[in-house]
C-alpha cells in the first residue's frame, strides 16, 4: 500500500490518537510542578490563566498548521516540508523532526520508569516514608531496570506502530479511553479526602500579582507547548493519515482543548492528594516548597513524593497502580507517536515501512540507553530538545507562510469543518515567531547572565548555553548540508511503502 494512502477509519480513531500525542507525561508528571512553582501566596490561579492564553496564541493556531501540512503534504516532517516550500527548506522539516526524534530517546526511559512504579506498586509495598521511597528510588537507579523497562518500552511502541495507521489507531482506542477513566476515578478519590479543598482551592485561585513576572508567562507558554505537542511535528505525521473531511478546525480545537482539562484534572488530583495528606503535618508554604522540589531529571514529587502519599492514604496502594498504570498509558501513547513520526521519515527517505520500524525502534533503543544508565544525562537532553521545541515551532509558522497562509487556509477548507479564523493568520505570521524569538533571547540571558553565567560557555555543563548551542548547531549543519538530497528523496511521490 502506498503511504500516501493510509488514512484513519474514522474521524474518532483520528481524534483519539492525536490525544494520545498531547495527553502524555507532560499532563500528570510536569503540569502540576510547573503550576506550584510558578504559585503566588495567594494561589496558581493567575498562572492557569496565562497558560490558557498560550493555548490560544501558541497551541491551537500551531495544531491548526500541523493538520494542515500533514493533509496537504501528505508527508511526515520532512516530507511536508519540502513539498509545502519547494524543497528549499526540507532542513527545516528535517530538524522538526529530530527534535522530537531526540526527545523519544529519553522519553522512552521516563515510560519505562512509569512501567516499573506500576508494577511495583501492585507487587510490592508502598514506601511509608521519604527516605524509603528516595532508597527504593536509588535501589531502581543502581540496577539494571531502568534500561530493561526502557527496552520494553519502545519494544511496545513498535508493535503498535508496525502496521502504521491500523495497528496505532487500534492501540489508541485502548490506552486512551482507559487512561482519561482512571484519570476521572482519580480525581473523584482526591476531591473527597479531607483536606483536599485547601489544595484544590490554591491551584484555582488566582494572585493575580505573580503576573508582573516575565518567568510567569514564559514558564506558561513552554507547558503548553509541552502539554498539546504543539510543533513537535507528531500532529503533522497524523495529519497526513487524515482524511480531508475529518476537518482541521474542529479537530485541533478538540485536541488542544481536551489535553488542557486533562492537564486540569491531573493538577486537581495531585494537589488534592498532596494537600490531603501533608496537610496534616505541614503548613501550606511547606507543602508547596515539597511541590516544587523536582528532583534528579523531574523525578521528586511523581516518583519520590507520590508513592508514600498513596501509603498514608485509605485505598492507597489501588490508587497507587491506578495513577502509574495511568501515567504509563499516557507515556505509551505518546511514544507510539514519537516512534511513528520517525518511521514515517524513514519511509518517505526510502526505507520499507517495518525495517523502519525496527530501525526507529531499535535505534532509538540504543540512543536512549546513556539516559537510561545516567539521570544527568537524560535532564541534559531534556533541556537541550525541550528547548529547541520553541525553535520547531517557529519552523512550522515559516513552512506556512512560505507555502501560503490563505492558500493553505482555502485548500483545508471543508462544509462540515469549522471556518478558520481570521485572527489565525496574524497569530502564525506574527505572534508565533514573536513568542519564539522573545522566549530563546530570554532563556539565552538567563543562561548567561543568572542560573549558570560562571559556565554557560562550556558545552560539557548540563545546562549551560553552549551545550543547546553546540547540539542545535551540528544538527542543523547536518541537515542544511543534505537538504538537496533529502528534498528529492522524502519530497518524491514515487516511494512505496512495504503493505
């Protein structure tokens, strides 16, 4: 079967799937940190509000281009982008998709990570304090799990993806209905415990004065874009699987809107829980203080806090396996993703589709195994590529642009679909590469003149300037330097992919 022509049976599997993309770790592991530590005295109201204007200047009007190009293309990052500028920017697409390519390497470990909590909550008893919970944490980070369960991650990723649109669409229709009820169950258990309203009641009420912050907003729109994989390029990949009249419109709205309440409802859950049971021994700073610690690469409140929350809780070890079953789910179906958008690339450079398969999956395997072995490393990486998302989002804004912002606009155009608005125009040509530029001046400035001035010129340093520097720079070089060939490899129409 041609590539071109798999599409998704329906415009639910459709929708599915891409929550699937937006609805990952970024929901229940990063969301509910980044809103403590970016809390005033009075609340983290005032930070929700401005992460939901970036999901309507940043979020939606990118997952509105990603559908596009991908059902215009009909392509993966690459391939779009080289049919959508002429082939004179198939760098561009190139890069998107490394990012996200680079991003799956250690993203496979956190997944592992979420696997083997499962499995330890259900086998094993819950940890009754810091220090047993920070010993089993160690204990894992010593043997020889993390790479095992990173292993068997991506082996799951695999065979959801070796089928392409059919097996990723079947997988989805499993792991993300299952995923958004425990979720629910989740939260309807942590809005009843005592002490869950003082929680509850912080994350929703706004002091509006933490909005004087430039850090504020900044922080906001990096979730968000965090949150809905906007400009990650895995939208584009499913969008070239869609058919014209699933509808681009209704469908990102859907999507950039039904990943924010589950960002939502997983903020309700673990603020509920937190507040709930360090309530009572804690004051509120204390408590938020706790929040806020993330630990080596993220892990203190999701891995090292949690676990011996659910074990002072009633129910506490069914609600332990519920939110990691949850968070591997989430994991899984963002890594099929991750995975797809690889094999995708691979199949418009030539390859068939199941030894890119393979080839993304074992590859991505081998590259993730260092952050495997080394939680510095995988924060390394993580603030390298997670950064660069900002760079792949402004790249996604030119393609537009450059193929035609009205055309583009008239061509995705169906009766059944929601009208594009006309402020969609003005937000990709000006406000995206607005918020690009102003948000990678800033993070430069700090990275040079604050957090890590004494040694942001050594690319060796974790997070240092120079070390995103460095990285970005022999990624693009690379691709500039082969964007001919890649340009009339991925951009052709003559490539087969194996039935």
């Amino acid at each position: 079967m041609k590539a071109s022509e798999q599409r998704f049976s329906s415009r639910w599997g459709l929708l599915l799937s891409v929550l699937g993309i937006a609805v990952g770790t970024g929901n229940i592991w990063r969301f509910p940190r980044i809103a403590a530590q970016n809390g005033g005295d009075g609340g983290a109201g005032a930070f929700l509000v401005a992460w939901l204007v970036f999901l309507l200047i940043w979020s939606i009007p990118l997952i509105i281009a990603e559908y596009a190009m991908g059902q215009r293309g009909r392509k993966g990052t690459i391939g779009s982008f080289a049919k959508l500028t002429e082939g004179r920017f198939a760098w561009m697409g190139a890069f998107v998709g490394f990012v996200a390519t680079a991003i799956m390497f250690y993203y496979s470990v956190v997944a592992g990570w979420c696997v083997y909590y499962m499995g330890s909550s259900l086998f094993s008893g819950l940890p009754i304090s810091v220090e047993s919970s920070l010993a089993t944490w160690d204990g894992f980070q010593a043997s020889g799990f993390p790479v095992i369960f990173h292993a068997l991650a991506m082996l799951l990723g695999a065979v959801a993806c070796w089928q392409g649109v059919k097996s990723i669409e079947r997988a989805n229709r499993v792991l993300v209905p299952t995923l958004l009820a425990i979720v629910v169950i989740a939260v309807i258990r942590a809005v009843t415990l005592p002490g869950a309203g003082a929680g509850i009641a912080y994350l929703f009420t706004p002091d509006w004065s933490t909005l004087k912050e430039p850090g504020i907003w900044l922080q906001a729109l990096t979730q968000n874009a965090w949150d809905t994989g906007a400009g990650w390029g895995l939208i584009l990949t499913y969008g070239a699987y869609m058919k014209k009249e699933h509808g681009v419109v209704r469908n990102a709205v859907l999507t950039g809107v039904g990943n924010n309440t589950v960002s939502l409802l997983a903020a309700t859950m673990i603020f509920g829980i937190v507040f709930a049971v360090l309530g009572q021994q804690m004051q509120t700073t204390e408590i938020l203080d706790t929040m806020r610690q993330s630990g080596p690469a993220s892990t203190g409140l999701t891995f090292i806090w949690m676990p011996q929350l659910f074990a002072q809780m009633p129910f506490g070890k069914i609600l332990a396996v519920l939110f990691f079953l949850a968070l591997s789910f989430a994991a899984l179906s963002s890594l099929i993703s991750m995975i797809e958008l690889t094999t995708r690339n691979l199949v418009d450079l030539g390859f068939r589709r199941h030894k890119a398969v393979a080839f993304a999956a074992g590859g991505g395997f081998l590259l993730g195994v260092p952050s495997a072995l080394n939680t510095t490393f995988l924060a390394n990486q993580d603030f390298v590529w997670g950064v660069a998302l900002m760079l792949s989002g402004a790249f996604v804004a030119f393609a537009v642009m450059k193929y035609g912002i009205k055309r583009i606009r008239d061509e995705v155009a169906t009766p059944t679909d929601w009208k594009i608005p006309g402020v969609w125009d003005g937000i990709i040509r000006f406000l995206v590469p607005l918020q690009a530029v102003v948000l990678l001046v800033w993070w430069l400035w700090q990275a040079t003149t604050t957090d890590f001035a004494a040694r942001w010129y050594d690319p060796l340093e974790a997070y240092s300037a120079m070390t995103c520097l460095v990285q970005w720079a022999v990624v693009l070089v690379a691709f500039i330097a082969l964007n001919r060939w890649m340009a009339n490899r991925a951009g052709s129409d003559s490539l087969y992919e194996a039935s």
